[in-house]
C-alpha cells in the first residue's frame, strides 16, 4: 500500500521513477515505458545500461543512480529505446538499512531536454545581442569610418574568444589581396585558408581548419556600391572549434560591417570631391596649394627644386561664345588629358578655375619644365583642333615658369607670383 501511493505520487510530479538495490539493479520503474523502454525487461538489469556518458556507467563520475545523499536536480543523459538521449533532471536519494549501509537507492527525474534547448537558444540569443550592441557602441565612440571599423573588428575578436581577424578587398587580385583591416597578425597558411573559403562561398559564413591547425572563419560581404569584402576570423590551434552560434553571431556583425563599408565609401567619395575638380576630375585650387606645400617642405629637406607651372587656354573665351559652353568643357577635359599625358605620375596636375591650370614639378628645374612646356605648345592646338573647327580660332596656351631653389628661402606666395607673371 505505501508504495501504490509513492507510485502514485510520482505518477503526478514526474516523466521517470526508479529504485535500484544494493548491486544497482532496477527493482522498480515508472512509466510502464520509461524512455520507450518496456520497463519490465530492465527490471534486474544494471541501471548504468541507461546512461549515455561511460565514465558514470564505469564509476568515474556520479551516477544519479547511485546517490550518496539525498539531493536535488542532477543532471543526467539517458539513452532512449530509440537511440536518441534524453537530459533529466534527477532527484535521489541513498536506502539505507539498519545499520546506515547502502542497499539502494529511490528518485524521481523529469525530462529536461526540449526546456535546455529551449534555454540554450535564449541564451545564445541574448549573447548575439549584447555582442552585437556592444559593436554599435564602440562604434559610435568613432566618428572617422576607419576607426569605427577597428573598434567593431576589435570587439568582435573579443567576443567570439578569436586570435585575430583580417577584413579583405574580394574585388582585387586574388593572388594579391589587399587587406582592408585587420586585428592581429595571420599566419600566411591563415591567410590562404581564408581566402580559399571566401572564394567558395555563397554568401553565408563558412569555416574550415587551416594547415597550422589554426580555425578558420570566414563571411562575405557586399555593399550596396558594389564593393565585395570578406570578413576572416581565427582561433588558436586547440582552441574551441566555430559552433553554430558563432556562425550566426560573425552573420549579425558582418551586416554591420557592412554598414560601416558603405560609410567609409562616402567618406572616401566625399573627400574625393572636397579636393578634385568636377569637370576635369584634377585636383582643385585649394587641394593643390596643399600639397604643394607638403612638396616643398620635403623638396627642402632633400635639397631639390621644384618648379610650377602655370597654364592657360588661349582664346577660351572666344570658343564658348562660338560654339557654347557644352564645347567649352569638351575642351577643358581634353587639356587636362593632355597635361596629365605631358608629365609624370608622381607630378601634381590641377585646374585652378575657369581655362586656369597648374602643374608642380618635384626635383625639375626651369630648363626641365621648359621642354614640358615646348611639347604643350605644340601639341595644344593639334589636340583641340577638332573643338575648335569652323570657328576661325587657333586654340594654344600661355605657360609661366618659376623654380623654387632649396636654401633660398622663398616663401611659396612669391613662387607662385613669379609663375603667374610669367604666364
């Protein structure tokens, strides 16, 4: 009778109810189906036949069916009757006999395992989310894009516990990638696993072991300009290996790398055009005196001259009231093509305003500059030859020469008179 009511007492608290005896063999179960076993065939039978983990069934650890004392929510895995595991959370306590020995034990276990993996993607949800405010976070202590992209790159190496991460230009040469941003130092092998993953993807994240044992984790990205980069992630060899979870957190940061993509391309945009001229696309007036000044600071100390020069389109005005504005332009972009063309890479070519130009010679002298000068000249009307049909008008160019002499002192204002009163 005692038992029929602990029977039905644990028939209403919980999903498994057991007594062993002194050799841990079940003498008693609940349900008739315990796990989809027929509970009747494992009476007699070990109780560690049940347990998914062989260091307890071994006796290396605790077994829940075998407690000490009584206690409460131990958790266990059990092997079903179908071959899939089951975590129950076990409350058991020791039988004793007269003496205080041992001779069993009694508990009840409820099922656990749809409650932990409800809990674990909680869990795992709450961790993406504080992950991912702390970027926008450290994000906004930046103002500068390059800066917001090493603190989120460097919150997000903190966060996934990786060793370092690399951000990779996806639209140049493959063979010679640029990076874009990184955190840490990649071994090379790191780096060629990266970039063979990325040339694989589909767009989801992706990981593989690289050749140093190192674990590599990657994820595309691109932005609305069309820019494709890749973001790559490595752990330390040994360390833990990219779950699914990190898989989804890299897929929620990259999104916001991708944000921070597209703001530096504006940034990028933005100073382009604070500095270059819109028709021509040469440099303007005020990004040219700046860096002719970072020029002759540098020419000074290595003892060099440079030379400027300054140009205008003769008869540019006449050509706009022959043939119009929209022709007038065609014009100043054939100058500019042609001025580019004259000098070298390294040389500052610029439109001051209207048919104005001026280039800046790094270690020429007048004599250099004159030659440069002799080839306009020549090739001005040629080039323009075709604008300027049916008009009458021999388009050319008025040119000034002046050398700024290291040692001499002379400000860059009187260079730059000297140029304008030889033009």
């Amino acid at each position: 009778e005692s038992r029929q009511r602990w029977r039905d007492l644990a028939m209403l608290c919980a999903d498994f109810a057991f007594e062993t005896d002194a050799w841990d063999r079940f003498v008693f179960l609940y349900p008739d189906t315990p796990l989809g076993w027929n509970a009747q065939t494992l009476i007699g039978q070990p109780a560690a036949l049940l347990l998914a983990d062989p260091a307890l069934a071994d006796g290396g650890g605790a077994s829940p069916f075998r407690p000490t004392v009584a206690g409460r929510h131990r958790r266990a895995w059990l092997k079903s009757a179908d071959g899939a595991l089951r975590c129950l959370a076990f409350a058991a306590a020791p039988l004793l006999d007269a003496a205080g020995h041992i001779i069993g034990a009694r508990g009840v276990a409820q099922d656990m395992t749809e409650q932990d993996g409800f809990e674990a993607g909680v869990a795992a949800t709450l961790r993406r989310a504080e992950v991912v405010d702390h970027l926008l976070w450290r994000m906004r202590q930046e103002v500068l894009a390059p800066r917001m992209m090493q603190a989120a790159l460097d919150a997000l190496v903190t966060a996934l516990g990786a060793e370092g991460c690399l951000l990779i230009d996806m639209l140049g040469d493959g063979a010679h990638a640029t990076v874009l941003h990184q955190i840490g130092a990649p071994p090379p092998q790191v780096l060629h696993a990266a970039l063979t993953l990325l040339e694989t993807a589909d767009g989801d994240p992706a990981h593989a072991p690289a050749p140093d044992g190192r674990s590599v984790l990657v994820c595309p990205s691109q932005t609305r300009f069309g820019e494709q980069a890749g973001l790559a992630l490595w752990r330390l060899p040994g360390g833990r290996a990219w779950d699914a979870d990190d898989l989804m957190l890299v897929s929620s940061a990259t999104a916001i790398i991708r944000v921070i993509l597209e703001h530096e391309s504006i940034q990028r945009e933005m100073a382009r055009q604070a500095r270059t001229d819109p028709l021509t696309g040469l440099l303007n007036r005020r990004a040219f005196m700046e860096e002719m000044g970072r020029r002759t600071d540098r020419l000074e100390r290595d003892a060099r001259p440079g030379t400027l020069m300054f140009v205008d389109l003769d008869q540019f005005k006449a050509l706009n009231d022959a043939r119009g504005h929209d022709v007038g332009d065609e014009a100043l972009v054939l100058v500019a093509a042609l001025l580019r063309a004259t000098v070298r890479p390294a040389d500052l070519v610029a439109r001051l305003g209207g048919d104005e130009f001026a280039l800046w010679l790094d270690g020429a002298d007048e004599l250099a500059a004159a030659e440069r000068a002799e080839e306009l000249r020549i090739a001005t009307p040629v080039a323009l030859a075709e604008t300027a049909e049916g008009t009458g008008l021999t388009l050319g160019m008025s040119i000034g020469i002046a050398t700024r002499w290291p040692g001499r002192g002379e400000a860059l204002e009187a260079v730059i008179q000297r140029a304008d009163q030889a033009m």
